[in-house]
C-alpha cells in the first residue's frame, strides 16, 4: 500500500507542478465566465443580426398586402422593373431585390430573391415566412376579417412549468436550466474522462520508452503501478475540477454583478418615482422580470450542489473505469501512433453515451433509452449528468453507482492482465488477437 502511495504521490506532484496545469486551471475558469457574460449580455441587449435592405418589385395585382419589415428584413416596394434594379443594384445600396410575379394567392410561384452576394438560409427563411403571412392576411381579410380581429389572432402563451414531488407538494422547474446544466454537464464529462485518460495512457507510453519502468518494476508490481498512476492523476482532475468550481463561482458572481448594473435598475432611478416603503418592492420586481432574473431563478430551483457533488462521483467512476483500459492500451504499444487501432473499440462506448445523451436522454429523460444509457457502466457517467437536472429516481441513481463501481473493479482486474506482460514488451507490434493471448497468462 505505502508503494502506491508513494506512485500516486509522484504522478499527483509531477503534474500539478506543471504550467501547463497552473496556466488552465487559472484560464479556464476565465473563459467560462466570459461566456457566462456574454449569454447575460445578448439576453438583455438582444442578439443584433445584420439589418439587410430588400427592394421589393411587386408586379403581383393579386397580392396588395405589404411585407411588414422586421429587425433583419426592411423591404421598400420601388416602382422599377426588375432589370432596371438589377442593373442598379449596386449603385442603389440595396441589398437584394425581390421579385414578386404575378401568381395565384393559392399557388404562389416564380418569386426571386436577387442580391450581389448569396442570400443565406436565415434570410431565405424569413423572406419566405414573411411573405407566407402577407398572403395569409390578405386572404383572411377578404374573408371579412378586420384589421383589428386580425391582430387579435396573435397570442403569446407563457407556460409556467411545475414538477410534482414525491410529497405530492409543486415544486418549481425550468426546462430550460435543466437543459443547459444537462448539456453542460454531459459535455464535460465526456471531455475529462477523455482528457486524463488519454494522459494515462500517455504516461504509461512515456515511461515506457524511456526504459523507466524497468527500474521502477523492479520495486514495485505491475498492478501496484498502473493503480498508483491512474489514481494520481484522477486526483489531478479532481483538484483542477474543484479550483475551477471555485474560481468560476467567483469571477461568474463579479460578472452577474456587473451586467445586472445594466438592466437599469438602480435605487437612484427608482427613488425619484416611487417612495421609500415601496423602493425594495419594486427593484426585486423588476430584477426579477428581467433576464439576468429570470437566470437566477431558474438556477436557484435546481439542486446545483447534489449535481456537482453527483458530478464528481460519476467523473471519478467513469474515469477509473475508462482509464484502466487506457492503461492497458499504452502498455501494449511503443508509440502513440499505434494507439488508434486499440483507442477506437474503447472510445466508441464513450462517444455512444455522449452522441445519445445529447440527444435522445434530453428530449425524452425519463425514457427506456435514457434508463439503460444511464446504468450501463460504459455510458452511465454521461448519460446520468444528463438525466440528473430533470430529476432521476433514487433507487436508479443507486443502482448506476452500484454498477459504475462493479464495471471499474471488472476493468481494472481485466486491464491489469494485460498491463503486467505489456509493459515490459519492446520492439514488437501488438494485435488484439496478441493481447488477448495475455490476458490468458497464468501468473
């Protein structure tokens, strides 16, 4: 025990001593809330697409409703034929031009949309639904609609969505909070299992051909080795993990300060209209109404702490049940570049998990797909943080930890076999086939 000990203590100070290490723990974090900032930002300034200047040429009789401009699409009808603007075009500091022939309300066709660079698909798409909704007015009005009852149509629907405890007690729930934590979450985890086990995998090729592992094998047994070096630099992930939960949490509060300066809220504006009784009333009001409170809120409803906590429970299981099989693959090459015939059959697991996670478990959390990617060790890291900010049942949360642990105990047994002949072979490439020969060694 104290020779593991000693292992994770030097792979633990060798890496964390880095700056490689010191420079992304520090800029990570930066990052982050630099996004963090910029989605509060655009949420309360709105995202300001490019305005494009359309003249329209409407030679349709039919068709006397006017396209109604909007932040990406200000039309201006010209009375010029089309080949007069499009010969114009470029002197007239129009955009596009659109052409409307004459057609039947019923069967619209020929319609053109001309401009001297390629209209993309946004634009294409909104000219369309704008033109759509001109021609279903039109044909509402002659149907003896007004105006007025024709605005009336719209109607803007405000759902507030509620979850059902197991007390039977509402609890509040944001389905868009719980997607951005499920994917956040996912993401992550698929990138970290894969970052520190490829640096396992990594370590084993280094020590390897540079013949350290001759003399270190002589102190130590194969096994004692490989388990000492996936636990050091598993503790590696967990230290760089917490400092960015940390530094994040602070430079993400001092950035949520200073964008919600900006919503112009302040008790200045506010004592000037309302009087002192009232003042505090309304500032959380209107906080609460406006985006960055409405982030909050939706972050607030969610258990952040049993999902971090969960988070690196699962972090750990999926990367001592993965890692040991990346140790086992640098054992048995002599270079990196050998790595991919063996990297591929284990990463497919993990990239399964991580495509239908996005996917699948986040339309449908609750699902059979969702059940069995969340309890099968080879996808449930992923798979579960996905399903976590829904909600999962504990006795399935239960049952995915049970058999996470089980899975790494059965992978470390499995990768050991073939860790401890691996490791002191040189000059030969392996197959698969060779690997399972060794496997099969009796001790």
């Amino acid at each position: 025990m104290n020779k593991i000990l000693l292992i994770i203590q030097r792979e633990y100070l060798s890496r964390v001593k880095k700056k490689s290490f010191i420079v992304m723990t520090l800029t990570t974090p930066m990052i982050i809330a630099g996004f963090y900032g910029m989605m509060i930002y655009f949420s309360l300034q709105g995202i300001k697409g490019s305005s494009n200047k359309i003249a329209v040429v409407n030679n349709n009789k039919t068709l006397t409703e006017k396209l109604i401009s909007s932040k990406n699409a200000t039309y201006t009808y010209v009375n010029k034929s089309l080949p007069q603007m499009k010969a114009e075009l470029a002197k007239t500091g129009y955009d596009y031009v659109l052409y409307l022939p004459g057609f039947s309300l019923d069967a619209p066709s020929g319609i053109q949309l001309l401009g001297t660079k390629q209209a993309g698909m946004s634009l294409n798409s909104r000219v369309a639904d704008d033109i759509g909704n001109a021609i279903r007015n039109q044909k509402l009005k002659q149907s003896g609609l007004a105006q007025k009852d024709l605005d009336n149509l719209k109607s803007s629907v405000d759902i507030d969505i509620k979850k059902i405890g197991e007390t039977g007690k509402e609890e509040d729930s944001s389905a868009g909070a719980s997607t951005i934590i499920a994917y956040a979450g996912g993401i992550l985890m698929f990138l970290f299992i894969l970052m520190y086990g490829i640096q396992v995998m990594r370590g084993v090729i280094e020590e390897k051909t540079n013949r350290i592992i001759e003399v270190m094998i002589s102190s130590v047994k194969p096994f004692q080795l490989m388990m000492g070096k996936i636990i050091g630099i598993a503790l590696v992930g967990l230290t760089q993990f917490i400092l960015w939960i940390v530094l994040t949490g602070i430079i993400s509060t001092a950035v949520l300060k200073i964008y919600a300066g900006k919503t112009g809220i302040t008790e200045t504006s506010v004592s000037a209209a309302l009087q002192q009784q009232n003042k505090d009333k309304m500032i959380k009001e209107a906080t609460d109404k406006s985006p960055v409170g409405n982030i909050q809120k939706s972050l607030a409803n969610l258990d952040l702490t049993k999902i971090i906590t969960l988070f690196l429970f699962f972090f750990l299981g999926g990367y001592l049940f993965y890692s040991a099989l990346y140790a086992a693959i640098g054992s048995a090459v002599d270079s990196e570049t050998e790595t991919q015939q063996f990297m591929f059959p284990v990463m497919m697991p993990l990239l399964l998990g991580y495509t239908l996670s996005l996917s699948v478990v986040t339309n449908d959390p609750y699902g059979n797909i969702a059940f069995w990617l969340s309890v099968i060790p080879f996808t449930s890291p992923i798979a579960m943080m996905v399903r976590l900010p829904y909600g999962v049942p504990d006795w399935q949360l239960a049952l995915s930890m049970v058999l996470l642990i089980l899975g790494f105990i059965g992978t470390v047994w499995v990768a050991s076999r073939i860790y401890r002949v691996g490791i002191l072979m040189y000059g030969k490439k392996t197959s698969l086939k060779e690997m399972i020969k060794w496997f099969t060694y009796k001790n």
